[in-house]
C-alpha cells in the first residue's frame, strides 16, 4: 500500500501531537508532588500487583516567617559541654622521654664537660647537646647518678640535682633548663600550609597557635569543619561558633598526642543545577557558611530565558534515614532574593531551578524532528 507525502506528513504530525499531549499529561511541575517508587518482593519475584501507596514529601515555602523560625531555632551559638571542656589555661611543662636538659653547675667548669659537644653536621632530629632524658625518663649526671625526671618541672629536676651534688659541693648553684622539646608533640593534618607533627613546648599549646606555627588555613579550608581527636574520640571544633558565641579559641588547650584536623571546603559542596547559567558544584565560604543567594550567584544567575522562576527548590537529604526536606522559592517576588540571602544552604544541599512549559516543548521538539525527518523522507522513497 502507498501512502501520499501529504497525507504521511498529516499522520507524522496527529502522532506528534498525540505523544506532546501525552508529554504534556504526564508532566508534573517539580514541587508539586513526590512519591516515593514501588518496592521489589524481597524474594526478587516480580512487582506487587497490589496499588502501593504512595507518600508524599511536604514542600516548605521560603518565607519571612520560615527565616524568622530558622533565626529563632538557632538563635545564640552555644557551645556544648564537650568542646567548653577543652578550654582553659596551659599548665606547667613537664619533661618527658627525649627532652634534652643543659644543666649547669655555677663556678665548676669541669661539669660543662659532660654536656659535650655538638656535631660537625646536624639534622632536625638530632638532638642538641646536652642530657637527653632515656626511654626510661632517666639522666645521668655526675655525682647525682641516675636522676629520675619524667613527669618533673624545670624546678623540680634542679632540686633534685642540688640534692644530690651538695654532698661534693658545697652550696652549689645550679640552672636546669630545657634546650630540646621532643616529647611532647601533636599532629595537623588538613588544608593548613605545613602539615605535620608540632612539638608542644614551655609556653603550652593552643588552638590558634597549632594552625598558625603549621602555616595557617590554606585557601581550600573550612573553619567551619575542624575536627580534635583525643583519646579515640573526635571534638567538632566550628571557629566562627566559637568566636560568635564570646569565646577566644587562643583559649583551647591541646595535650600531647592530640590530633587536629582541618577539613576541605571541596567536602561539603553545593549542587546547583537546572536552568542556571552555569550548573556548578558551590564551595561554602571560608567560615562554613553559605547562603542559597551565593550559591545562585556563583553558578551564574538564573536563565532569564529558560527558566521558570517561580519554581527554585532546594532538596536537602536527611543524614539520619528521615525523608528529605523540600523548600520552595518563589523567584520573580520582590523580596526573594531578601530570603534567599537569609536561607543557608547545608552540605550536600541541591538547587534546582525548573524551566518553563515552552523549554519543555522546544526540547522534546527537538528529540522527535530527527525521527520526522527520516520519516517523511521514506515516504518520499518509497512513493
């Protein structure tokens, strides 16, 4: 049977129009409605013929009263119990194994000898000369004998040393004093600028003076996610938190064996995608935060000739199994772009803004023209 071009081309086009309608139908406005799919028998026999019910995910609008609810649920940071207990002051230094002592003995010179002399070529690991406290928290020293030290202030080892030489010398002066810290250490790891191990000395060791003698924060790090593991148990430190909440982070005192962690901004992106005019993973600023109006500005704006503005969601997924959480952002308001600069954006989040009924159209134009194409075309052959 053969067909004519015009009257290929009529039925060309009343299937087009039947399948767009279809299209058309079966399309549902993103924030509309989500269900959640139908579930495989455990068994992995087929589908349930059974109607599933479907749940349906609530979409909160982003309003004035949503921002005055978030600001009221924040509130004042306060800092919990756990991290308040790492504040303080830096108590005594102790000496302890692999420390070096230069202890002098005032008016006999004949003890400086046992110091003894440093090398011809010395490496960072070296130890600088003097008495270097053993495995065992011992020194030796002449006519003291073996000097327990470890656990033991500066004073302390000199009273000791006194106790022990006044039965040689009489009255004698005696100066102890620590040339090498190497017992007690911490480690920084992270986007900070030196990574590695930072020896804690006299003076005690502190939040901020951690970061800085490793080199500070580099470009890439989040001082919204810096992590303190003690002891097997890890302290989320957040330093804008701090400061916000009246506390100096001077005033955090590490100990020996702490390890101290600075996190990536490049972990806790935001997505952003659909009718922006550059869909890009968005890094939170250097303090952690990151507000839904920075976000759209960073991927370029919203497509003023695609995009459906009213439609702006943001899909946050719940870390703890629960269903997500929709928002919904009326962008053609006024005061839209108020909220959104007011709306924080968290770790993971997904912006999404829809396009219009016509882009649709355009774009499902343009899959199907090939196919009408070489449609007509075999009509025309085949006539």
């Amino acid at each position: 049977m053969c067909y004519s071009v015009e009257r290929v081309r009529a039925y060309v086009m009343v299937g087009f129009i039947a399948l767009a309608g279809t299209l058309g139908a079966c399309s549902i406005v993103p924030g509309q409605r989500m269900d959640t799919p139908a579930t495989v028998d455990e068994t992995g026999g087929e589908y349930s013929k059974e109607p599933v019910q479907k749940t349906q995910i609530p979409i909160t609008d982003i309003n004035l009263a949503l921002i005055r609810q978030i600001g009221t649920q924040a509130g004042q940071p306060k800092l919990s119990p756990e991290i308040l207990s790492l504040f303080g002051k830096p108590g005594a230094y102790t000496v302890g194994p692999g420390d070096v002592l230069q202890i002098t003995v005032w008016d006999h010179p004949e003890l400086a000898a046992a110091l003894g002399q440093p090398a011809a070529t010395t490496r960072d690991a070296d130890a600088a000369p003097g008495f270097v406290v053993d495995e065992a928290g011992n020194i030796q020293f002449p006519y003291a004998g073996v000097v327990h030290v470890a656990g033991d202030s500066t004073e302390t080892i000199r009273r000791k040393i006194v106790s022990r030489i006044s039965r040689v010398y009489k009255s004698p002066e005696v100066t102890v004093r620590i040339t090498s810290y190497r017992a007690s250490q911490i480690y920084v790891d992270g986007e900070v600028g030196k990574p590695g191990a930072q020896q804690i000395n006299d003076i005690g060791m502190t939040l901020t003076q951690a970061i800085g003698r490793a080199g500070g924060f580099t470009g890439a790090a989040d001082q919204g996610e810096v992590t303190l593991v003690r002891g097997g148990t890890s302290y989320p430190i957040n330093f804008n938190e701090i400061v916000k909440s009246g506390h100096n982070p001077n005033d955090l005192v590490l100990k020996p064996g702490d390890m101290l962690r600075v996190g990536s901004r490049d972990e806790h992106g935001v997505y952003v995608m659909g009718e922006v005019n550059k869909p890009a993973t968005v890094l939170p600023m250097r303090n952690g935060r990151l507000s839904l109006a920075q976000a759209i500005s960073e991927a370029g704006s919203i497509n003023p000739n695609t995009a459906k503005a009213k439609e702006l969601f943001v899909i946050r997924t719940s870390t703890t199994g629960n269903q997500p959480q929709i928002y919904h952002l009326d962008a053609t308001s006024p005061v839209s772009m108020v909220l959104a600069n007011q709306f924080a954006l968290e770790p993971k989040d997904v912006v999404y803004v829809d396009n219009g009924g016509l882009v649709k159209f355009n774009r499902v134009l343009n899959l199907l023209l090939p196919a009408i194409n070489a449609g007509l075309t075999a009509a025309i052959v085949t006539k």
